[in-house]
C-alpha cells in the first residue's frame, strides 16, 4: 500500500468496502516496493484478525495515510476497533501546532471515513489521548494495535506497561508506506522539499491560503477600502509580510501601523495627551524638557502587571486609534476607482483592541513561541526572560479578547474551533524558514484576496 495522495478517496473506499471486515480469520494485502533487504514470499503478507483493536494518532487533516491505517484496523478488527485520537496537551511541539485542526473535527473526520466504509457503527470506539498510551496500556481486551513504522516505538512501550500489569502483549501490526514525490504538488520551504506528503506537510501548505470566509458587513459603503487586519505577536514579521505586500501591490495597497498611530495620539496638545496627564499626573509620565512629550518607558512602567491602570490607559487610547484609523479609511473611499484600495492595518493588539470589527478579514503571522523569544532578545536588546514575560503578557491580553480564556498565539488545535487567534484568522503566515518562502506564503494569499475581492465587484 502507498500513502498515495493522487488516488481519489472513491476509489481508496471502494478498495476498502469491496473486501468487507472480519470476513476471514487470515486476509491477503499486497506491499509494493519492500524496504532494501526486506524479504517476503509472492509479496504478500498474512494478516490475522483479531477480536479487539486499537490505533491512535493525531489525525490531522485525514489523509491517505490515516485511511490506509483506519481501513486496515476495520478489517481486522472482529468486535471492537478503539481509536485513540491525541488531545492539543499533548501537540505543543507539533509544527505549527496552532493550525491542527479541533479535536472535535479530527474526531468527526474518523468516523465519517469509517462509516464511508461501511464499517458498523457499532463496534466503532473514539477516545480522546490526554497520555501518550492510552487505554491499551492496561486494557485486557485488546489483542492488536496497528501502526506505522515511525509509532513503534510507542506501542513496544505500551507493551512493556502491559507485561507490568501482567497482560499479554499485543500484536503490532506495521504498515509500511512507500515514499512517493506527490510533495511537488506541495508549498513547502526548501528543508521539506523532499518530504512525503504528511499531517506536517499539508499545514505548512496552508499558509498563505484563506482558511475561512467572513460574511460582509450589510452596510458596506460601495467605494470603502478593502480592510485587513495583520496581526500577531512581537517579532511574528508583521512588518516583513507588509513590506512583500506593498511590493506586490504597489499604490493600490494602504498600510497603517497601529504603533506609529499610538506615537501621533501621544503628541502634546492631542486630547490623548492631556487625559493621560491628568489621570497620571505630569511628574510620573512627563518628559521634563520642552515639549513635554509623554515618556512612554515612565508610562510603561506604570501600568505593566496593574491591571487597573493598563485598563485605564487602554479605554483612552485604543477607541483614539480606531478612531483614526477608521478616518484614514473613509479618506481612501472612491466610489469611482477603478480597483477598490487595500488597507492593511499592522497592530499587534488588533485582536485585544477589537479593532478586529473594523476589518472585511484578519490576517495572523505566527512563530512558536521560542522563536519569538530570541527575536525579541535580538531586536529589542532585552533579556530571555523579560521577552518571555512580555510574550506571556501579550497572550493574556489575546486570552481576555477573544472570550473563554482558553487560547491565545501558541494553543494547539485552533483551525476549525471558534476560540483562538488563529480560529478567527482569515490567512495565516510563518516567517520561519528562508525568506523567499514567506514571500510566497505572502504572494499567495494576495493573488487569492485579489480574486475574491474581483468577484465581488
């Protein structure tokens, strides 16, 4: 069998409902292009059926791999066929852990493909993995797991807890994949060129493409620019993706930077200016040589881990910049244009802000969060621990915004829920590989934006 991914899923179901389940004690597959050295007779091998088995995986994004590993497990198993599918505990180091998809949706995906395969209902049991073993490790029912090459490892261990409990150990059943170069139809960085096409692999391929669409506004003014909210957090290359932007775009494409706004409203004389003195008091916050501009190190100081007065500071100045920003905009409308501009608004807190509603879409730039670690010691000249507890403070503040208080940049499992950054991100971008790959990622999403937006016109 190959993790094949040019075969059409009727023709790998089909496969699959054509033999049946536990039909014979001893079924029959064929293994194409045995490993170097590997030996077997006709090339085929015997596989015995066995009243109980079990499997487990991540399941992401379910692809012929995972459906050659389900198909095979519904054939053997007789009474019971338990899958154990990995909860986001234990994905945090999982490449681009953000963008696995919902443990509802893995789990809804497995059982839609094995019901696809007419396998019974009813002998069908999901699991969810909070502990890399699972059930199997001290379950006596089981007789067989199946796996790939790579989760052996694993199921020798389960195997070794299991002579611990005094149970038998199970058959592990290997299926072996051969390698194909379907990674070419892939958008992968040069590290991965070579890659077989995997769970991994099919996440980085979706950087750069729309994940999910958001109904327009009703009463979007003909002429409004079309708004982008890009956000992400400190050191995620925000400025980096707005400068391929703007190379590709050219005048159509507008970008406002939050920060830089934040810097004018700051200004003395500005209304933003004398709220925060009189609520701060001049000695605290002023500057004491002419003009007296705020000084924002002094103001920082004042509300970092003080809830009350970054509350405070927050409610005078984040409604100020939406403000302008929302001016900036209705000064680009045209009805008489011939393309609609493009406004990018570059604003780490646009999330927390919730200048998020200002916006038809919201792009994300994501790194993990050790890579955003060091790129903040390395700009900011700061301390691993002062970056990291910066991050973990700009977290909070996405944990608060979005509702729930359960994900924020760096959660595992957001594609397909409705809690998270990355859950309410349109595209999402991830500058860590070489440049030309986030200029691709980049290239992309504005070729399909610029589609999209055509048709609504």
């Amino acid at each position: 069998m190959t993790d094949d991914a040019t075969i059409a899923d009727t023709e790998l179901l089909q496969f699959a409902s054509n033999i049946g389940f536990g039909a014979d004690i001893v079924l029959r597959y064929s293994v194409d292009d045995l490993p170097s050295g590997e030996q077997r007779n006709g090339n085929n091998m015997a596989l015995t059926c066995h009243p109980s088995v079990c499997l487990g995986g991540t399941f992401d994004t379910l692809h012929h791999g995972h459906r050659v590993l389900l198909g095979v497990a519904a054939l053997l198993a007789q009474r019971r066929l338990l899958v154990g599918i990995t909860d986001s505990c234990l994905l945090k180091k999982k490449l681009l852990a953000p963008l696995i998809e919902a443990h509802s949706r893995r789990c809804s995906a497995v059982s839609t493909f094995l019901s696809d395969i007419d396998f019974p209902m009813e002998r069908l049991e999901i699991c969810r993995l909070t502990d890399p073993f699972g059930p199997p490790a001290n379950d006596p029912d089981f007789q067989c797991i199946v796996a790939s090459p790579e989760s052996v490892p694993g199921c020798k261990k389960i195997n070794e807890m299991r002579a611990d409990n005094q149970l038998p150990e199970l058959h592990i059943e290997v299926i072996e994949f051969v390698p194909r170069n379907d990674h070419a139809q892939l958008s992968l960085p040069q590290s991965f060129a070579d890659s077989k096409i995997s769970s991994s692999t099919l996440r980085m391929d979706l950087l750069g493409r729309s994940l999910l669409s958001r109904p327009l506004k009703p009463s979007r003014p003909k002429g409004r620019p079309w708004v982008v909210g890009l956000a992400g957090p400190a050191g995620s290359g925000k400025s980096t993706i707005t400068q391929h932007l703007k190379n590709l775009a050219g005048d159509r494409l507008h970008v406002l930077h939050a920060d830089q706004i934040g810097h004018q409203i700051y200004e003395p004389g500005t209304q933003t200016y004398t709220t925060l003195v009189e609520h701060f008091a001049p000695e605290s916050i002023v500057e004491s040589a002419p003009p007296h501009r705020i000084d924002r190190r002094k103001l920082a100081s004042l509300v970092f881990n003080k809830a009350e007065q970054l509350e405070r500071l927050n409610a005078v100045v984040w409604p100020r910049i939406a403000s302008v920003i929302e001016t900036q905009i209705i000064e680009l409308q045209n009805d008489n244009r011939a393309e609609l501009p493009i406004v990018v608004i570059d604003a780490a807190l646009l999330f927390e802000a919730g200048w998020d509603q200002i916006c038809d879409e919201v792009w994300t730039a994501y790194i993990p969060l050790d890579e955003a670690e060091r790129r903040l010691v390395q700009r900011s000249n700061l301390s691993a621990e002062e970056a990291l507890k910066r991050l973990c403070f700009q977290a909070t503040g996405v944990l608060e915004s979005i509702g729930g208080g359960s994900a924020d940049w760096w959660t595992p499992c957001q594609r397909g829920s409705t809690v998270g950054p990355i859950a309410r991100s349109n595209v999402v971008f991830c500058s860590v590989w070489e440049v030309d790959y986030t200029r691709k990622q980049v290239k992309r999403a504005w070729e399909d934006l610029i589609q999209r937006i055509s048709e609504l016109q």
